[in-house]
C-alpha cells in the first residue's frame, strides 16, 4: 500500500504547529493510502482529529517525538477533506490547526 509522509512543526512566525504538506494529496491512482505523520523535534505531542469515519481508519495513536501518528485513506472518492492537528511545543504552547487532505487528484 501506498505511504505519504507528512510533518507536524512549528510555525514561529504564527505561533502554531502546522502540517507540512498542508493539503495532502492523494492520487486516485494510489488507491488505498497510508497517511504517516511524525514531528520535527520542537514538537512534544501531537494529535489528529475530526477524520471523516468510513473514509480514514486509524491505525495508530497519539504522536510524539519518535512515535508516528497513521491512519489508511480510502481513496474511493475524489474530495477534499479537513481535519485538525492538536499540537504541544516543547515548552508547554499549544494550538490547532486544519489542513487538508484531496483524495482522487
């Protein structure tokens, strides 16, 4: 099966963790996926919520340094998806944020 990575850091400039891409995109071509998030070493924990059910099936939880967070897309669709990333900076700031996923580009 097929696997994106993605990279929850932290934006200085906007004080909040963020997803690098911030709109993943999944080619129809790949059928199902595996979406693989880790962080950068400023992040202490991270989390993903809000993925809709039937289309992402997690496979594992709550990311930290050295712990990545995966979840398997369907990729039966063609549709753009938001979902939101909780993050924790080493020194205690914490914020959210909601990238994208489009399945079927």
């Amino acid at each position: 099966m097929p696997q994106i990575n993605a990279t929850v850091y932290w934006d200085e400039e906007h004080n909040k963790g963020k997803v690098r891409p911030h709109h993943i995109k999944v080619p129809a071509s790949n059928g199902a996926t595996v979406i693989q998030w880790t962080c950068d070493p400023e992040i202490a924990t991270f989390g993903i919520s809000g993925l809709a059910a039937g289309e992402f099936t997690r496979t594992s939880g709550n990311g930290r340094q050295g712990t990545p967070v995966t979840t398997t897309d369907q990729n039966n669709n063609t549709t753009v998806y938001t979902y939101t990333v909780t993050a924790t900076h080493t020194d205690g700031r914490t914020s959210s944020h909601d990238p994208k996923i489009e399945n079927g580009t």
